[in-house]
C-alpha cells in the first residue's frame, strides 16, 4: 500500500472536492438559498440551469463511485491490476487518471471498438 500512498493522498482529496461540489449542486437544485423566482421566465431559466446542475452532479457522482472503487482496491491491494488482462497499469498512467482501471492498451482497445 505504501507504492501508492501519494495516489491514494490524491484520490482522497479529490473525493472531498467532489462531496463538497455535490452538496452545493444539491443545495443550488433544492433552491436552499430562496423560493424560485415568480417571474415564469426566471423559472424556466432556473429550470434550465437544474438540469445542467444535475448533468453535472451525475459526473460527479460517476467520478465519485470511481475514486471509492480505486480507494478500496488500495485498501484490498489490488489497485493497479488492469481489469480486463490483469496486467499492472503503468506508475505513469494512474498518476494521470489514479482511478483507471485498465492499462493502457485495453483502454485503447476498447475506443477503437467504438470506431
């Protein structure tokens, strides 16, 4: 576990970044700082930027749910294993993306599936 403390430093401070966005997100959608504005064209602009704030909470979340999978797989030492050849992922990549979980040839090979 030692190999990958400055990672896991990294993963735990991006989480915390993450839960404190994801609170003020949730706080700006639930309108904890005054009711929406009566006026119905500040309402549907209101809406409108709801839904880019939930678009955004989504990523968030999604990265989130990936940072908690790379910590416990630090916790477990499994981290650093790609999950599809169980190769080790390069040092350099997971300094990069510290929550990838696939070497780099099988990320590349799963883009060009999408070609």
């Amino acid at each position: 576990m030692k190999k990958y403390d400055q990672i896991r430093r990294k993963l735990i401070d991006r989480r915390d970044e993450i839960k404190g966005r994801l609170n003020k997100v949730d706080q700006d959608i639930l309108h904890t700082n005054g009711a929406p504005d009566p006026d119905s064209g500040e309402q549907a602009l209101e809406r409108e930027n709801d839904d880019v704030l939930e678009a955004l909470g989504g990523l968030a979340r999604s990265e989130l749910e990936k940072i908690n999978i790379a910590l416990d797989n630090i916790e477990r030492g499994e981290y650093g294993v790609c999950t599809l050849c169980k190769e080790s992922i390069a040092v350099e990549r997971l300094k990069a993306i510290p929550y990838a979980d696939r070497c780099i040839n099988c990320a590349d090979k799963d883009i060009d599936d999408i070609d």
